[in-house]
C-alpha cells in the first residue's frame, strides 16, 4: 500500500483528514441546494432575477475570505490549532441551526446569513487547514497529504454539489436539508475531537483586528520568500483556471454538448476525479518529496488539453431542446471533449499539490498560517477576476469554446512568465523527465545528506547527466562544482545556471577562476548550502573511478563540513558516459527507462575526508556495478 494511504490509518491524520472533508461537504451541500432554490424559486423570495440571484451568492460565500482572512491568519498562528478547528466546528453547528430555522422560515435574508457565515467559516478553517499538516507529518509524507487532501476535498465538492441539488428538489426538501447539514456539521465536530494537538507557531502574537493593514501585513509575509510568493500566485493561477472552467460549465453542457442538467453533474464528475486521480499520482512520481519538476508538467498539460478540449467542440453551438444523457455520449466528439476534461483534471493535480506542499515546507513556521491567509486572500482575488473576465467575453460574443482556448493560451504565457522568474521550476522539470523516460532510479541511503546546514557531495563522475542524476535524488538544491566548458552547451548552460552551479578550470588554463572558484565554494558552504564535486575532474574514459584530485582536502581545511560519498551506478555505457566514443554518439543506446542506482554513504568527518579515503569509501558503495 502506498505510504499517503497508510496515513489514513493513523490518528495523527484521519481525523484530521475526516473534519476538512466533511467541512467542504457541508459547504458545498448547503451552498447548491441555497442556488438550485433560488434557480428555481426566486419569484417566491424577490423580484430580482434567478442569475443575479446565484451571483450574489458566489459574492456573499467568498466576501469573507477578503474581510477575515488576515484575522484568521493570525488566529492560526496564536493559538493551539486543535482548540481552534474545535472552536471553528461548533460555529458551524450554529449556522447550520441558523440555516435550519431560515428554511423553517422561508426567509431568503436568513439563508444568505448563514452562506456568509459558512464562508467565514471555511475563512477561518483554511489558514489551520494547510499550516497543520507540516505539524502531523514528515517532510517525505508532505506531498502524499497534501494530495489526500485536495483529492478528498474535490471528492467532497462533488459529492456535496450534487447531493445539494438532489436533496432540495425532494419533497420537503427544505426538511431534509436542515436535518442533513445539522447532522453533517455535528459529525464534523465530532471527528475534530480526535484530531491530536498542534502547538502554537506564535503564542505571543498580538492581534491586529484592522482587516485592511493586516491584509497587507499579510501579503508582505507571502513576499518574504521570492519561491513561495511565486508558488502562491501560481496556486492561484490554478484557481483563476479553475474557475473559467468550472463557471462554463453549464453553458458547455447545454448549449455545446446538448445535454441537460445531468451533463453538466458529468462534467463536474468527470473533473473531480481528474483532479483526484493526479494529486494522488503525485506522490508516487514525486518520489515522495516535494517535486516541483511536476509543476511544469501540469501546466503543459492544462494548456494542451483545453486546447484540444477547444479544438474537439462542436463548431456549432446545439439548438432546441436539451438532448438526455443517452444521446449526449452517443456523440463520438463528446467522448473526446470528456476525455480532455479528465486529463485537465489529472495535470491540475500535478500542478497544485506541489505548489501548496512547497509553500508549506520552504515558509517560515512562526507566521506559516499568516502566509497561508495571505494566499487565500489572493486565490479569492484571482478568482473573482476570473468571474468578471469570464462574464464580460462572454457578454462581448465570445463563445464558450472560445473562451477555453483563451484560457489555454493564457495559462501557457502565465507558465512561461513564472518559469523565467524561477528558474528551478524548469529545471528541476528537465531533471524529473530525465529519471522519469531515459533512466528508472533506484535511490538509497539518500538520508545521510543532512536535511539543514552546509555538507559537500562527492560523486564518481561517469556521464555529463551526472550532476542532474543527484539533483533528482536530493530534497535540497545541490550547487555543483562544474567544468567551465560544460556552459557551452546551450541546454547544460541554462539547467546549471539555473542550479547556481559553480564554473571551475585548472590552474594550468585558467588559474583566477580556480580561485574565484574556491571562494565561492568556501562562501556557499558558509552560508548553509550543498555544494557538489567531482573529485576525478573529469567523466572516466573507461568505466573505472579515476585518482581523487586535491582539490577536496583543500575545501575541507577551509571550510570543514562532513562530506557525504554517493556513488552512481549503471551510468557507464548510457548515452551520455564515452563508452566506445564521445558522449551522444549513439544516442539512447540503451533504450529508454534503462535502469540506474544512487547509493549514498554515511557522513565523513571534515578531519578524515583525505582523496584518497573518499575514493575508497565511493568505491565500496559502487561495488562491481559500473
């Protein structure tokens, strides 16, 4: 069984995993069945329009996520999180006793007060929602979580969506309803009882109650770090996407595909599962740790899909009556369009689960739930400007088709724009390809590189792909120390570049970047980074691990860190080593997904790291496999 499934198991994720389900059940129950009624109904309530009408309610449930999320921020990070998921719990038994009385009633002004108020609610709960989870869980099980629970939150959406309108349109819906959502809130609270403590990040942290000032504090803290105020705009790009889409989604169904109100659940169905399906897909091509290689992957795949899903409508918008589900699938295009769904579904797993582990694993723990706020305050913003771009090309002529390929070319230029602005999402996506098509690794004893502090990794060198091989392996970047001549190769230049990687000469050719070398070697091993060497300085002509160079005694000496020894295995003969020739001669010589080893060794002390004993230290882990 995969590890992010045995967390379901434990007691320090189920109950958690379990309360945030039944929260966004809940949300969306209650939110359908309010929009199905006033859809349906509105003429007993007001004389404003059915479309004004659910509108306003897509306005009033994501208000609070602009007035209340730095607050909520705040609390999150003051107080132990348990006692506040607790406390957010029984809010929602209240408003769900609110939202019963005002069926009871029949009062419309009653049943949009409990949406805002289910709002501030899941305001409240989304900051504790993502800051917990790096409390309960190890680094190697962050992203198999964070995949749970955007898979279960999907699933809980759809479900609650769909029950939502089934269960108003019951006789004595509005019964039923009422005795669901209070019954659903209560289970919640119930759940939350087992979920086990979460010690405060700040306890001594004075809340600002100004919503504006705090909302900018906020977003500052979301700045602070270049690659996680990055992520947070790309997470809500996702929800921006999201959004165009899930908002066409009835006009696609009808006026499209043909269908009627159940091809618009299909649809719905269909994207819920996608999305479920590739967040938990994520941890197994992840490797178990935060790859954010696979968020290029799914941006790709975003825009490649919509663009065939554009490319697969009807040219012809449907007229007449709504044709049933039967006759809708019996259309072979439509099987087209579904599949593409699915798979836009698959790539924005791949695309949101990384980013959102990211953010979690790289902010700073004692304002982590405040940086959380600050990106759902910009996720609401995104998608808000999403609805008002979707609603105006609409309302200028433009179709629904026309629309998804919008969305697919502008997702390609936000992509392009983030991946020049940090360029180790690209390349940490050149390297997951390398290991995921040309090779299959096989990783051990990758543990004994130290999870925090400076260490130097040294490796055989074997191929030109070397580099990229333990970059792959590694949770931390790695600066290697590289050949000058390896940045005249257009692709290799930009992926070490990117990487920061350190170019070096020999003292024969050009004895100032030797120098300038080691210092900047000697300067990033102080300042905490892995710096990575080859101490052979040169790819072996013959398989066998060259003599250790003396350079490595000297970097020791000055700065003194354990050196961790990792050996490669099964590059020699690949297309990239000089077995019989010049590397890429004979290119994929071996096929593809041909299998390749890291095995990495025990720390040696500073005092003991001598050439000649990282040799034979590199040696035994290489055994026999070249």
């Amino acid at each position: 069984m995969s590890s992010q499934f045995k967390l379901m198991g434990e007691r320090r994720f189920l109950p958690f995993f379990l309360t945030q389900f039944l929260g966004a059940f809940n949300d969306n129950l209650y939110k359908n069945a309010l929009v199905v009624l006033i859809t349906f109904q509105a003429a007993r309530y007001t004389t404003l329009a059915p479309g004004v009408l659910v509108n306003l309610a897509a306005g009033v449930f994501i208000l609070p996520f602009f007035l209340f999320s730095a607050t909520s921020g705040q609390l999150a990070d003051k107080f132990e999180k348990t006692r506040l998921i607790r406390f957010v719990k029984l809010f929602e038994i209240g408003i769900m006793v609110l939202a019963a009385v005002a069926f009871a009633l029949d009062s419309l002004s009653l049943l949009f007060a409990a949406l805002f108020m289910m709002g501030v609610h899941s305001t409240i709960f989304g900051p504790v929602k993502y800051a917990v989870l790096p409390v309960y869980l190890r680094e190697e099980e962050l992203v198999g979580g964070n995949a749970l629970v955007e898979a279960g939150t999907f699933i809980a959406i759809l479900i609650g969506t769909i029950a939502g309108g089934v269960t108003i349109a019951l006789p004595g819906g509005a019964a039923w309803l009422s005795a669901a959502v209070i019954a659903v809130a209560v289970l919640g609270y119930l759940t939350s009882r087992q979920i086990p403590p979460a010690p405060a990040a700040d306890p001594g942290l004075k809340i600002n109650w100004n919503p504006l000032t705090e909302t900018w504090r906020n977003i500052g803290f979301t700045r602070g770090n270049r690659t996680v105020f990055l992520s947070i705009l790309g997470i809500s790009w996702f929800w921006f996407y999201g959004a165009l889409f899930l908002s066409q989604f009835p006009g696609y169904a009808k006026d499209v595909l043909g269908g009627d109100e159940h091809a618009v659940t299909l649809l719905l169905a269909l994207f819920s599962v996608g999305i479920g399906v590739g967040s938990l897909l994520c941890e197994k091509l992840s490797g178990k740790h935060v790859e954010i290689g696979l968020v290029p992957f799914g941006s790709i795949g975003l825009s490649l899909f919509a663009f065939d899903l554009w490319l697969a409508s009807p040219a012809v918008a449907h007229v007449g009556d709504p044709l049933p589900l039967a006759a809708v699938l019996a259309t072979p295009t439509t099987w087209r369009a579904l599949f593409d769904l699915v798979m836009i579904g698959v790539f924005g797993g791949f695309f949101i689960v990384p980013l959102y582990a990211l953010v979690q694993s790289r902010s700073n723990p004692a304002h982590r739930s405040r940086i959380i706020a600050g990106n759902n305050i910009i996720n609401a913003l995104f998608m808000v400007v999403a609805a008002g771009l979707g609603a105006g090309l609409l309302a200028a002529g433009v179709t629904i088709p026309q629309l998804i390929l919008i969305t697919a070319v502008l997702n390609a230029v936000v992509a392009i724009y983030i991946y020049t602005l940090v360029p180790e999402f690209l390349l940490r996506f050149i390297v997951w390809m390398l290991v995921h098509t040309v090779y299959r690794l096989r990783v051990e004893g990758i543990e004994h590189v130290p999870e925090e502090g400076p260490a130097l990794i040294v490796a055989n060198h074997v191929s030109f792909v070397d580099a990229l091989i333990i970059t792959a392996a590694s949770r931390r970047p790695i600066r290697f120390v590289m050949d000058h001549q390896v940045f005249r190769w257009p692709l290799l230049s930009f992926v070490f570049r990117a990487g920061r990687a350190i170019p070096i000469a020999s003292a024969k050719e050009d004895p100032a970047m030797m120098e300038r070398a080691f210092e900047e070697v000697a300067r990033a091993l102080e300042a905490g980074e892995l710096v990575g060497l080859f101490p052979e300085g040169k790819i072996t002509a013959d398989g066998e691990i060259q003599p250790f160079r003396p350079g490595i005694r000297r970097i020791v000496e000055r700065t003194p860190v354990p050196v961790v020894p990792i050996a490669l295995r099964g590059l020699w003969g690949s297309s990239f080593s000089r077995k019989d020739g010049p590397a890429m001669s004979r290119p994929l010589r071996r096929g593809l997904f041909s299998r390749i080893e890291l095995v990495g060794g025990a720390p040696v002390a500073p005092n003991a790291a001598t050439p000649e004993s990282l040799q034979a230290a590199i040696a035994g882990l290489r055994g026999e496999m070249r």
